[in-house]
C-alpha cells in the first residue's frame, strides 16, 4: 500500500517518550510504524491511537540488531511505500 499521508518510524514506542511521541503524531493524521522490543506494549499503543483514525503498523525491533533494523524499515516501505521522519 502506497500512502500519501506521512509516514514515522518510532522506535521505543512502548512507553515513555516513544510513546507519547507516536500518539501525537496519530492525532496529527500521520501513519506511525510503532517500533520496539516488547510487541504487547507496542499493541498496547495502537489501541491507544486507534481512535485518530490513522495507520499503525506494529513492527517488534530489537535496535542493536542490524538484521531486526532491516526488516523494520524494509516492512514499512512495504506498508507505506515511503518514510519521512525517523523518532528514536
């Protein structure tokens, strides 16, 4: 699926700043790929943005992994066919 809504990665999104950060950037209609290592927690923040309307994917990623660190932004090309801001 190719968007014309902007697409962010951001990585921590479980919890504290990672999360309050893809939360805001869902109410502002952005699609948001919630990265992080604890999958339940990342499904946790969708369900917390589900109400905006706009796009999550939920991608578990372990960032000290290169190969984890791949396959996440391969999936969101895949997803969105495009990237515009990267949160970490």
């Amino acid at each position: 699926m190719v968007t014309t809504r902007k697409v962010a990665i951001v990585t921590g999104a479980g919890s504290g700043i990672g999360r309050a950060s893809a939360l805001a950037l869902l109410a502002e209609g952005w699609a948001v790929v919630l990265a992080g290592r604890r999958a339940e927690r990342l499904e946790e923040t969708a369900a917390a943005g589900a109400e905006t309307g706009s796009p999550t994917l939920v991608v578990p990623t372990d960032v000290t992994r290169q190969d984890s660190v791949r396959a996440l932004f391969e999936r969101t090309q895949e997803a969105f066919g495009r990237l515009d801001l990267l949160f970490n």
